[in-house]
C-alpha cells in the first residue's frame, strides 16, 4: 500500500505534464494558423488605394459668378491675353452675344439655362447676373438680344424642333417716394415661336439693328437651320419678316450684315450667297430677293464675317485660305463683288497639312480677326494676314462661339477691346485684343 502511493503520484505529475505539453503545442498550432490566414488579408489592405475622405469626393461650393481664386485656377490663366472667366454653367456653353452697349452678355447652356451676365469691368473678381430658365423639354442652343440689354431673343431645341422665344422686363414705374428702391421685375416671355424650321435644329442666330435705307432701327434676327431654310424675325413681336432658301443642301451658317440689310449665308458648297432686306417707307421689310453671290473659294465655305461698315464679307474655307470681299456693288446692274485680298490660313496640323477654321469673329474696328480651330484660338491681321497671337489651348475643349464686344470694355486701369469665347468645357473666357504690330 505504501508502494502504491508514491507510484499513483507520479503517474498524476506524468499526466498533467503530458496534458500541458499538448494543449501548449495545441494553441501555438491554432496561433500559427490564425497568422497565416489574417496576413494575406492585411496585405491585401495594403495594395488597396485608401477611401478618400468625404468632404473631398463632394465638389466645392462656389457662387456661379465668383472667380476669387484658389492657385489652381490661377495657374489655368496661362496666356497674357486671358483676363477672365465667366463659371458657373452646368454644361457645354453653346452660345453668346453682346448687348449692343456691350456692358451684359448673355449665356446659352445645355444645362437649360440662359444666363445675362453684368460686365462693368472685364477683369472684375466677380458678376452678377440675371438667370433664366427655359420651358422644360428645351435646351438653349444659341441667343441674341433685341431692341435693348433687358429683352433676350433664345433658341431652344427639344425633341419637336425649335422654338423662339423672347424675355422682357418692364419698365420700371418711377415712384414719388425716393425712399423706396422698386425691385427689378424679372423677365417675362414676350413672344414665342414652336417649331420654326420645323423638327429642324437652329444652327445661328443672330440678330442686329435695321438701320440701312428706310428700316425703322429695331432689331431684326436671322435663324438658320441646319436644312437649307433661313428665317427672320421681328425683334420686339416675334413676326416673320421673310424666308430665303439656300437651295444648297445643308446650312452651315447665316449672319446678318451690322447695318441691317445683308444676309448671307455658308453651306454646303464653295460659293456664298447673299440677299437683301429691302425695306418699305414705313419701316417694314418688303422682301428679301437674291442679291449676289461670292465665287472663288474651291472648297466649301466654313465662316463669314461682315465688316462694321457692311460693305465686305469675310471668308474661310476648307481650301486653306482666308478672303476679303468686296460687296458695296451695283449688284441691280450685274456688277459682281470683287475678291479683295486672299490670305492663306495659317494653320498646320503635324503632317504641315493646313487646317480650317471654325468660327471667325472681327473686331468693332475691323483690324483684328479672330478665329477658332477645335481649343484653338488666334488672332489675325486683317490688313496683312499675319498671326498676332494664338491660344492653342484657349478652353479645356472645343470652342463653340466667339464674339466681340460692340465697344471698347473696361479691363483693370485701362480700357480694351474684348472677345468672348464660349465651349463644351462649361465655361466662357474673356479675352483682350493683341497689340497690333507694326510692320
């Protein structure tokens, strides 16, 4: 009995021994295994990019019309040239105009929006502007002002065609109490016009005083379709004043001479045509009958211009070059415009091919062209055809309408002309006139 004590006690330290070496050996196994399994993970974690914080996934909050700065949008302002730009737009910027005082502009946006932007100083930090929206459905695709800064003529495509329409404010009454400032209304519709070329879009529109011959001085407006049809229309009532035909089976462009009595028209052929606004002795428009037409290019016509003065046209052409044209002729007595000056455009893409321009706008002076290829803009002599200054990347996408301001603006401490330019990048940049070089 004695024996088997000592014996049993043993046996029990044995065990227990052998029981705590297993479950050591069982828990540094399940460690290990645990290890093997969560690394992989961890390193998976690693290669993953980090979520970005959420207040910098949301865009940041800044007034439509403000271009206080950060850095960044300082160092976008790349060329000398560049004084400002109007943000704020939703979408593609697809058209804008001049007030004939040249102090407000006026916006069209895909984001169905028309906005009127106040322009006291084109280097300005920030402007106001007036915004209107138009009917659901449309898209405003291009616009021009009326008989003053308050009255906006827009054309908007929706899936039924264009319509026409016309916002005006009322003259404010003035009160006997001066105390009171009356609050500006906001614009109405005046007039508008559905399915103007029928479910054709609007490619141009563009309006101008009827001040040649006997026109009474309001605005008329010319919108072409991208057919071959060209209507004009009555400012202030929205009446149709004439129709013309291009009869050249598609449209690029249509504009309307500054003195109110040419249109003329780019389509699809080398030639342009041009008819008169004949006006009767009460002011109204008679006709429009075929007035002449410019021959000389060898390939289609891309843009025109007229000069302030009415009296020549401008073209480019997919042919490479520019020409100035002669158009103050007895065209009743068969007399055709002349071809003044030929200039070869002076673009080239990486194979020296040249190039076409898009889009050409002339300064209020006429000594300045300005024209677009693609997010290119340059300036031009028009007296030599040599290349003031070029932008080649003006917007952060193709430019979709240029335009001058009728005046000379204020910019900063001095005074300049202006040009605006507008794009599919949601923005319009405001840009001074190059120095002219002498030669």
């Amino acid at each position: 009995m004695d024996q088997v004590l000592p014996i049993a006690l043993i046996s029990l330290l044995l065990g227990t021994a052998i029981a705590l070496i297993f479950f050591k050996n069982y828990f540094l196994k399940r460690k290990s295994e645990i290890g093997s399994i969560s690394e992989p993970g961890l390193h998976s974690d690693l290669h993953k990019k980090p979520p970005k914080p959420t207040h910098q996934s949301r865009k940041p909050h800044t007034k439509p019309h403000s271009h206080a700065s950060s850095d960044k949008d300082h160092n976008k302002k790349h060329h000398p040239l560049d004084l400002n730009t109007l943000k704020g737009h939703g979408d593609s910027v697809t058209g804008l105009c001049f007030s004939y005082d040249g102090r407000s502009l006026a916006t069209a946006c895909a984001d169905g929006v028309v906005r009127v932007f106040k322009l006291d100083d084109a280097s300005s930090k920030s402007f106001k502007f007036l915004r209107i929206n138009v009917p659901a459905g449309g898209h405003p695709v291009a616009v021009a002002f009326s008989d003053d800064a308050s009255s906006v003529v827009v054309a908007s495509q929706t899936l039924s065609g264009s319509s026409l329409y016309m916002w005006g404010e009322e003259k404010v009454k003035a009160t006997d109490d001066s105390k009171q400032q009356p609050k500006l209304p906001l614009p109405d519709i005046k007039w508008e016009q559905h399915k103007i070329h029928e479910k054709r879009a609007v490619l141009t529109l563009v309006g101008t005083a009827s001040t040649y011959g006997s026109g009474d001085g309001s605005t008329i407006v010319a919108s072409c379709s991208e057919g071959t049809d060209i209507k004009i229309w009555h400012g202030k009532t929205g009446k149709v004043l004439g129709n013309v035909d291009t009869n050249q089976l598609k449209n690029t462009m249509a504009t309307i001479s500054p003195n109110g009595r040419f249109i003329a028209a780019a389509a699809f052929t080398a030639d342009v045509k041009v008819w008169e606004i004949v006006y009767s002795k009460d002011g109204s428009v008679k006709e429009v009958p075929k007035a002449m037409q410019l021959k000389g290019h060898k390939s289609a016509v891309t843009w025109l211009c007229f000069t302030p003065d009415s009296e020549q046209i401008i073209t480019a052409s997919k042919d490479g070059s520019i020409r100035i044209w002669n158009i103050n002729v007895r065209y009743h007595l068969d007399e055709d415009p002349k071809t003044l000056k030929v200039f070869p455009i002076p673009l080239h893409d990486s194979n020296g091919a040249t190039l076409h321009y898009d889009r050409l706008s002339l300064s209020p002076d006429g000594r300045i062209l300005a024209a677009t290829h693609g997010s290119m803009l340059q300036w031009l002599c028009v007296e030599t055809g040599k290349v003031l200054d070029t932008a080649d990347n003006a917007h952060n996408g193709d430019i979709t309408w240029i335009a001058w301001a009728p005046k000379p603006m204020p910019a900063g401490d001095g005074q300049t002309f202006v040009l605006a330019t507008a794009s599919v990048d949601k923005k319009v940049k405001l840009w001074a006139a190059p120095p002219l070089k002498s030669s």
